[in-house]
C-alpha cells in the first residue's frame, strides 16, 4: 500500500464536508496541486482544520492495511491510465489480482437475464478481443452478459478485469464467487471505487459503469433493454470520447440504441467479423491519435 498517512489525507479531500468542491473538482485538485493543497483548500487548513475527521481516515486506512486490502491512488503511476483522463476517475481504488497501469481493455457489457445466444456472443467476443486484439476484457461481473463475458476470456487464456459496483470486500451475486476466485488467480483484477464496508446501492452500479468506460477503450453492448442500466454506460463512454460497439438486435429492439447508431464513434456490428473490423479501425485510430501526440 501507497504511505498510509497519504492515502487518508487523500481520503480527507475526498470526504470532507464542502459543497464548494464537487467529487471530480477535488480530484482535479489533487492532480494540480497535490494532496496538501487540495487538503489546505477543501478544508481549510491541510494541517489543522477537521482534524477529528483526518484521525477517522487515518484509522480506517490503517484498519484496510491490517486486513491486506490493496488500494491505489490517482497520484500511484500503477493508476490506470486511461482512466485517469476522465473526470469522474476515483481518487483511491481497491483491487485484488493484478493492477497495470497500462491496461489496454476493451468492456463487454449487457443484461443480466440474457438468453443463451446472447451470452454465447459475449464470450466468443470475449475470445476474440483477447487472442486477435491483444486487448484485455473487462465487465461488471454480474449474471448475464457479464458472467458470460470474464468466462469467455478466462476459458481463452485473456486477461480479465472485474470492475465491482460492491466494495472489494463484498462479491455480488454472491453466486459468482467462484468466478471472481478464477479471475484473481488467472493473473486478472478485481476492482472497486468504494470504500470497504461502505453501503450498497442502486447509485453504486451506474457509479461502477461510469469508471468501467473509463478504464476501457470502447464499449461493447451485447444485449440490453430499453431501461437497461447498460446504456448508461455507453452513454457516459461517448461522453468520454470513447467508442461504442452496439451489436445490430439491440439497435434492432431499443429506441436508445438506434438514436445512438448514427452518432460519432458508434459502431453497429451483426458479426464477430465486423466487431473484429471496429476494433481494429478504434486500435488504428489511437496508435494514430498517440503518434501524433508524440510528435508534438
């Protein structure tokens, strides 16, 4: 764990009670300024002010240390790094498995009461993204899509990312323990934005969403309803300059998805052949946008 005295005062930011700061106002604090300042400015004093509270931090971050939660924050150069470029990126991460920094994923993502020919796809896309792409696979690790989608690349030999809307400490459904278990020790990750012990909500999985689509380089929607909390996610992905893969029965059966299919950075796909030609012309792009950034 990262200097147990940064980390909580990093957390002091985070929780201090200042609605002057919003949650992603702080982090940009904290990536400017650093954590004293950011401290200094949300709570007056980066020293005296709110002490008690900076003393809760400090013990609960020591209670995390006792019990071998590893955490990494958005100052930690293992953070990753395409999630830090969005806004939203959470100032401390918990994980178990294997944390890069420089993870290339892609996020496979859909409904939880999807059929067998849905969850087929979701793993033979799985495969694919893995063995041809060299890209690594990452989903909510709920029932469905999501199951189908770390199975797939497990089974395949790729590297998986379980991106939680539970605190690390909580599997959810508990039925996919065993899963997260074959994550971990096939050199994947487990990883969740919220604190252990906190509570869970129905706020937490969109939360999740938003920090999956960070993580990953574009989105691929498998199977979704015209509610599903899915689109969300693709939503916020578009939103973060990211592309969106959107497989042709959900453009065919939600409203959402067919306003999205003409949009910029959207793909529409009826195959794995042309899932695999989207992510070669999105692979193609970044090396471009990345050459040219060198350039500079």
């Amino acid at each position: 764990m990262r200097d147990m005295e940064e980390v909580a005062r990093i957390l002091a930011v985070m929780r201090a009670k200042n609605r002057d700061f919003s949650q992603p106002e702080r982090v940009q604090l904290l990536l400017e300024r650093g954590v004293d300042e950011a401290l200094d400015r949300v709570t007056g004093s980066a020293l005296f002010a709110d002490e008690a509270q900076l003393d809760e931090c400090r013990l609960e971050v020591a209670s995390w240390s006792q019990r071998g939660i590893q955490v990494v924050t958005l100052l930690d150069a293992s953070y990753p790094q395409r999630l830090l470029s969005v806004r939203e990126a959470p100032a401390l991460l918990f994980y178990t498995g294997r944390l890069a920094g420089d993870d290339e994923a892609v996020a496979i993502v859909g409904s939880r009461d999807a059929g067998p020919r849905q969850c087929e796809a979701a793993r033979a896309i799985a495969e694919r993204a893995g063995t041809e792409h060299g890209l690594s696979v990452a989903s909510g690790l709920a029932k469905g899509i999501d199951a189908a989608a770390h199975t797939g690349a497990l089974d395949a030999g790729v590297r998986t990312v379980a991106i939680m809307g539970t605190p690390i400490d909580v599997t959810y459904p508990k039925e996919n323990q065993p899963l997260r278990d074959r994550i971990e020790a096939a050199d994947g990750l487990v990883l969740s934005q919220f604190t252990p012990g906190a509570t869970t909500s129905r706020h937490t999985f969109p939360m999740r969403n938003v920090t999956m689509s960070g993580y990953s380089l574009a989105t691929i929607v498998v199977a979704a309803g015209e509610h599903s909390g899915t689109r969300h996610q693709a939503r916020r992905a578009l939103a973060h300059s990211r592309n969106v893969i959107l497989l042709s029965g959900v453009v065919y059966a939600t409203e959402w998805a067919k306003e999205m299919a003409s949009k910029p950075g959207v793909f529409v796909a009826s195959s794995l052949g042309e899932i695999s030609e989207a992510i070669e012309t999105i692979q193609a792009h970044r090396r471009l946008l990345a050459d040219s950034v060198a350039a500079l």
